[in-house]
C-alpha cells in the first residue's frame, strides 16, 4: 500500500493543527495513509482537549511575548513548541492499526525508536504516550480517533530548553517552581545531549521517514501537494484554531 | 471557579471542580492532561456525575456509564475520582 508524504516545514500551531484536521478528512475520503513532518514558528504553546486553556498557561504573558496558545484535537499535557523540535502526524485508516488504543501508540511510537537505534540511541517506549531514554522522557505523543481514522501527533525532542517551557506554562504552586523546574530538567532530554554531532531537523526527517514507510510496509511514499488544500487549511486556520470559542472552549 | 488538583497513582494530572448538595454531586467539571476516546464524551460524563450520589453505587455506575457509551479512559480511573471526591466531601 502505498503512502502520502509531506514536510511542511516550521509553521503556526494555528496552521499545523487545521493542516492535521484536513487531512485527516483526506485520509477519511481516500484511505491513502499520510505521515507529515513539520515544526512550529513561532515559538507555541499548545494544551490537551480536555485542558483548562487559563488553568494551564499564561495567556497575558504569552499574549505579550506574541506566542500563539493553541487547544488540540488530542488529549494529553500542555507543551511548549519551538524550534528545537521535530514534530510528526500519522494518520492511517483505523484498520491498518491494533483496535487496541495502548498497543497502537506503541505501533507507531516503534518507527520513532527504530530510527533512534540507528543513531545508536536505546530508546523505549513508555506507556501510555511516551518515549523515553535513559528513563528521561525525549518524546510525548497523543491519538485521537474520528471517521475511521486514527491521527497520531508528536513532538521528538532535539534539543530541550526546561526554563523556556515554564516561562509560560503555570505550576500548581509558584513557591516550589523552582524545584519543579529542577526535577522536570532530570526528566527531560533532547536528543542532540546524547549525540556527538548534534542532529538536524533535515537529518532526523530522513531516517523516520525510511523508518515509518519499513514498519508500516508502505510500498512507496508519494508526495502529498498541498496546494490543494490550502483554501480549506487557512479556512479552519482562522475559523477554528484561531478561535476564542475553540481555544478558550474549557 | 477554583479547580482542584488531583494525580492519582499512576494516573495523569486532573483539575477538578465540584460542589455537593447533600451527598449529591450539584456542580462538576473534570479538566487535566488525560485521554478520553472518544473526545467528545466529556460532557456527557460531567452530566451523567451531576446528582450521582457519593453514598451510593458511585463507582459502579460511572464504570456502567464509561461501559455501555463505549467510552474509553486513560489517565484515571473511575475509582480515582470517587477517591478525589470523597476527599473533598469529607474534607
């Protein structure tokens, strides 16, 4: 079976979240799998579904610091998206993947780790969204399932920044912050800490996508225009992701 | 509105708002980095915990609820919460 391919590069949490939705109706209509590469610029903040958008970031410092603070469609924790990181969504027809929400994830996590091994990094999964190495997480992931497809996103730390990601995000208690901040920076690696020669987005786009297209035993990747689609992104871009009542909803 | 938190053992982080009427439950909003399948289940399950009674079946009835709606949970436990709220009920 053959695959859609795309890199769209560094852009808005706004853009990569409508350009996710659309063509998830893509993979809904055709069955055509598709597997995108991306990352975000500007710097971004984006929360779970079932997240409180004020309970869990500053949204007047980030108002002022020009960050855009954006809700998913998938579940999971509050994360702080710069360029330091290299972002992937997989989207297949619900039948190519195990029923089984746990054991799917670790389906598609396995490409992430396959290509981790060829760097001669031992990373592991972690359920339930997780890759870790050394026990130190590098990479969160998060599912959701709609019209007979599942879409799966997520973030492959390359380098890691602790103090960036709790300028914004707000912690349960401001007196032990610091400490927070700590523990969190023992918990929390980026790739290139592990490698001699640091690692490109370029160069770790290369070796996932050989990885994706062996472990699913895609015949070939095609690539995906999307030209086509650009109407309906920039559409769901400002009508939807852009939106008080979408990002604000909870 | 002030949210409570709550991580139960192995379990992600929740945000918990909730007010009683008695052993009833009048108010609840269930926020927090969990996964939910599907998403749109939320606000039925906060309705469905409106006037459930903590002195009662709670946790059977919300397992029966997440059952027969195919609603599948990851991050907590319907036990988790009846922990949380007791706590709160009590406390």
């Amino acid at each position: 079976m053959k695959a859609k391919f795309l890199n769209t590069g560094f852009k808005s949490a706004s853009f990569n979240f409508a350009c996710d939705e659309v063509l998830l109706d893509y993979v809904s209509k055709t069955g055509i799998p598709v597997l995108r590469f991306y990352g975000f610029e500007p710097t971004s903040c984006t929360i779970g579904y079932f997240q409180g958008m004020e309970l869990e970031i500053d949204t007047q410092k980030a108002n002022q610091a020009g960050v855009e603070c954006v809700r998913r469609i998938t579940g999971g924790g509050a994360v702080m998206h710069d360029q330091n990181q290299f972002t992937y969504t997989l989207i297949l027809p619900e039948k190519l993947l195990s029923q089984n929400i746990l054991k799917s994830y670790e389906q598609i996590c396995y490409s992430i780790i396959s290509g981790l091994k060829r760097l001669n990094l031992d990373a592991e999964f972690a359920p339930l969204n997780d890759i870790v190495l050394n026990n130190q997480k590098i990479s969160g992931n998060a599912q959701t399932r709609k019209k007979g497809c599942v879409l799966q996103h997520g973030t492959l730390l390359l380098n890691v920044d602790v103090d960036l990601m709790f300028s914004l995000l707000k912690v349960p208690d401001e007196k032990i912050k610091h400490k927070l901040i700590q523990s969190v920076k023992k918990r929390v690696t980026g790739i290139n800490q592990h490698l001699e020669n640091p690692i490109s987005f370029d160069e770790i786009s290369k070796i996932l996508k050989e990885e994706f297209l062996k472990n699913f035993n895609f015949s070939k990747f095609e690539d995906l225009d999307l030209s086509e689609f650009n109407s309906s992104i920039e559409k769901l871009q400002s009508k939807k992701y852009s939106s008080s009542q979408w990002n604000l909803k909870y | 509105m002030e949210f409570k938190n709550y991580k139960p053992k192995n379990g992600k982080l929740l945000k918990i708002y909730v007010e009683f009427s008695g052993t009833k439950i009048k108010e609840f909003k269930l926020r927090g980095d969990f996964f939910m399948h599907p998403e749109s289940s939320l606000e039925s399950l906060e309705e469905f915990m409106l006037n459930l009674d903590m002195s009662k079946n709670f946790t059977q009835d919300l397992e029966g609820f997440l059952a027969s709606n195919q609603i599948q949970v990851f991050g907590f436990l319907p036990q988790d919460l009846y922990d949380f709220l007791t706590m709160q009920y009590e406390g």
